[in-house]
C-alpha cells in the first residue's frame, strides 16, 4: 500500500518531555496466553469456571470460588520454529511463567472470603525476526532526502534542526544527514538508490504482572473480585538494517533499544448463576486502563565503508493502555466434564501516548505530583492504525479417572493493525522525532491450539499443557510514499511476509492445603 508523503511542515510548540511511537506502545500494550498449564491447556476459557489463579487477572470472581487454600509454580519452554538464531538469541528459551497462592476464609456455612496473589508473565518478548527483499531503487536514504526536499528537516540555513521537536526528523534522518546526504564537492543534497536490504532484529524481556486479590461468593450463587495490578516492563531489541547498493559499500543501521518501567491497574469481576441449581454460570469482567510510568533509551549506530556515526536518546513518558471487557460462560457435567467460553475486547485505537509536563506540590500529602498531557498528533496516528480486537476462548477439560484430567483449548485473537497501517515519520510528535528505527510490521490475527493434562496424588497436582501460537504479518522496511511533482523520486518497498510460530510447553505443580 502507497502512502503520500506529507510535504506541509508543521509547527508544535517546544515540548518538555518526549512520548512513545505508535507501534513501539503497541508492543508493550500486547498481551499473550500464559498462566496455569491448565488455563493454558483449555485455552484461557475459565473466566466463568474460575478456581483457578490465573483468572486473577482476567475475571477476579474466579478466585472467589476456590473451597481450599492452595500454591502453584509454573515454568517451561518456548520454542520459535523457522528461525535462525541472531544478536546472542536462541529459539528455544526456558521461561518462569507463574507463582502464587490463594487462601481460602469460610464466613458462613456457604460463604467464603478468599484473599489471593499471583505473579505471571503476561508478556514473554522472545522473538527473532527476520526479512530480505530487493528494492528496486528505494532506500531509507531517499525517505530523509525527501524529507530534506520538502524543507521538513532543515531551516533555511541547510543546517540541521534537531534541537528543534517541531521538525519531521528522527534520529536516522539525523544521521543520514551528518553522514550521507549532502556532497560537499557538488554543493547539493543526494540520495543513494538501494537494490535491496536485510533485516535481523531480536526482541528479549517481559512484562510481569503482580496481581493481589480480594473475592468472596454469597450463598454459592453470585461472586465477586476484585484485582489490584502491578506491571513491570522489561524490553530489549536489538536490530541490523542492511542496504545494498549497485555503486556503492553496504550502510548498516544497528539498533539497540531498551525499555523499562511499571504500571498499574484495576479489575472488577462477577460469576452468577442464573438457575440457582444448575452448575451453569455467566461471568463479567472489567479492566481498567494499565497507567504506565515508562524510560526507554537508545543506541544506535550507522557504517558505511566511510566509517561510523552514532546517536542515542533517553526518556520518560507515559502510556495508558485502553480498557478491557470480559463475557464468559462456564457449566460442568457431573463431575466429569467442564465447558468454557469467553469473549474479551480491547480497542487498541485508544492508546494513550502521554508526555511528562512538570510537578505540582501536593499541599495534603507534602509531595510532588507529576504532570501529563496526550501527545495529541501520535494518539491520532494511533487511532488511524490500530483498532479494536476481539479473542474468542474455547476450552474443554475431561476427567477421563478420578486422578487424571484431559483438557483442550482454541484461542483466537483479531488483528490489532489496519492492513493498511503504517509507521509515519512525518509526525509533529516527539514520538517521531526520537524514533531510531523506521521499519514496522502489521501482524494480522493470531490463532492459539492448546491441550493438557493433569494428575492428582494426595495434595499434589501436577499438569502440563502444549500450547501452539501462530501468526503472520507484513514487513515494510520504511514508510512509502509517492511524489507527485518528481515521480522519479517515488519511494516504495513491497510489503514482506513474516510470521511469528511458537511452541510453548508448559509444566505446573500444585498444592493444595
């Protein structure tokens, strides 16, 4: 998909502190299937079903329908399959994935107030991605010397404004600039026509979730819960952008981001039962926003046969992610048989870029309060190119003799990107201005196939599952556009199909007390 290139420059008053880009939030925002083997093993279809602590932090009634205490530890292994390792990454990693605990108070002869915590890994950022594809006369160069064209980057002078947030320029402009762009001996701006390019980037770190949890049942027919969130960020990135040239040596462009910080949230949660003796339940949940209070730093580095230039940027910001609605139904056959299904929304388009503007006192609490404000132009982006997403939970688990369970799950989730979405480096919006990468992928939608088994002895559960992830996506190395006034300097890379399969196995050991 063409994209126009926007040649009006725009102005922005100075801003005191940087946000996030669109699709770098969209990373952190994601969540994937993980918890319990046996919420994994029936595909996260335990919302209405609940006794299970990692509906913690899905739907908190869950935890009001345990009858006894119990702790649970979870880790296992992922595995990335038609992948090569890159940067110091492997395909297969092992990951802890859960530990907590739940404590079960009876208040009445049908009541029970149950308190409860959990940490999980709700985010495991293992990846390696990997793209090639010819050009045909398009670079990254070109992108900024179309910038520098149209007077986005530069003021009258030809000297570079990076001091200034309000230019259309990031950090690779301002290197291609220093390093590339101007030929001195012909006293005029050039650009370097690429036949094609590599791309090797590794992802690594996690999200993990701190979860604390208060529920409670009345009369074993209506419970309620509520979580409160803790979310700690641990990204890491590391990339090399290659492009060839006809002429002229390779230009390499190596990335190394990191981003870290904490969050936090709040869940409400309700299980009833519609016919008071039928085992058949319905459940609601809602999630607040995660607040996010986030630091994200950069190095990165440009070679060419000339030699090196380098760049590296470091700031705060803050980042709200959208709110989250849960539906759920549960019913059990005997004691023999469990059914699940939930249906969970988010609208990513809702996205919350936020800059830091100052402190105030706080008077009452002898303290300084942090300021922000919306980073209006990317949370437009935002809106433009991400949308509401949809997952679907299936789940099944057979008790095939007293002491062993056989479960099964399906888990299905929406694309988050428009087909037609892209990363705008032309956006007034410090977002922009301190992105170092200009490559994105518009993953579409994400199919889950889980199963699992688990084994009682005396107090002790023990479970595995087998959970397989698979998703496909559209690589563009840069945003392309099309110049109207010069068609020669059209600026297009075809879009690349990438995929994102992983196998997960994952072993969990309960006691109950």
């Amino acid at each position: 998909m063409k994209k126009i290139f926007a040649i009006a420059a725009f102005s922005l008053a100075m801003l005191p502190a940087a946000a996030q880009e669109t699709y770098e939030n969209a990373k952190i925002a994601w969540g994937d299937l993980n918890g319990t083997a046996r919420y994994v093993g029936m595909g996260g279809a335990m919302e209405a079903l609940g006794a299970d602590i990692s509906t913690i932090g899905t739907n908190p009634a869950g935890i009001g329908l345990f009858r006894k205490s119990q702790a649970n530890i979870s880790l296992g292994f992922v595995n990335q399959e038609d992948a090569q390792a890159f940067g110091g990454g492997h395909t297969t990693n092992m990951s802890f994935d859960q530990l907590g605990f739940v404590y079960t108070t009876r208040t009445s002869p049908t009541g029970f107030l149950n308190f409860g915590f959990n940490y999980h890994k709700s985010r495991n950022f293992n990846y390696i991605l990997s793209a090639a594809d010819n050009l045909q006369n398009a670079s990254q160069n070109k992108l900024t010397y179309a910038k520098a064209k149209n007077e986005l980057l530069f003021e009258g002078n030809g000297a570079p404004n990076f001091n200034k947030p309000y230019t259309q320029c990031n950090q690779l402009d301002d290197m291609y600039s220093r390093n590339l762009l101007y030929d001195y001996d012909e006293n005029t701006w050039y650009y370097e026509e690429a036949d094609r390019y590599t791309m090797d980037r590794r992802h690594w770190g996690y999200v993990g979730d701190y979860d604390f949890n208060l529920s409670g049942n009345i009369n074993n027919r209506v419970y309620l819960g509520l979580t409160v969130g803790i979310h700690d960020v641990h990204y890491k990135h590391y990339s090399e952008y290659t492009e060839y040239f006809p002429q002229n040596s390779p230009i390499q462009v190596a990335d190394d981001r990191k981003i870290t910080g904490a969050g936090a949230d709040l869940k409400l949660g309700v299980i009833f039962r519609p016919v008071e003796y039928s085992p058949f339940r319905i459940g609601l949940s809602v999630a607040t926003p995660t607040w996010y209070d986030l630091t994200t730093r950069n190095y990165t580095s440009m070679s060419d046969a000339g030699g090196s230039v380098y760049n590296g940027e470091e700031y705060d910001f803050k980042l709200y992610t959208p709110w989250k609605f849960g539906l759920s139904m549960g019913h059990t056959i005997g004691d023999f048989l469990a059914l699940g299904a939930s249906y969970e929304f988010t609208d990513y388009g809702t996205l919350d870029t936020r800059y830091k503007t100052g402190e105030h006192y706080n008077w009452w609490y002898d303290d300084y309060v942090e300021e922000s404000e919306s980073d209006d132009v990317m949370n437009r982006h935002t809106s433009d190119m991400l949308k509401g997403v949809s997952t679907w939970k299936l789940g099944a688990e057979f008790r095939a003799a007293p002491e062993v369970a056989v479960r099964f799950g399906y888990n299905y989730v929406s694309p988050i990107y428009q087909k037609a979405g892209y990363k705008d480096g032309t956006l007034a919006s410090e977002g922009s201005y301190y992105s170092s990468t200009t490559d994105y992928t518009n993953w579409e939608a994400t199919h889950r196939l889980t199963c699992g088994v688990g084994i009682q002895i005396d107090k002790v559960n023990l479970s595995a599952a087998y959970q397989y992830s698979t998703q496909n996506g559209y690589f563009e190395p840069f945003m392309s556009y099309e110049d109207f006034e010069t068609p020669l300097d059209d600026n297009i890379a075809s879009p690349v199909k990438v995929s994102n399969k992983r196998h997960q196995l994952l072993l969990t050991a309960t006691y109950s007390f």
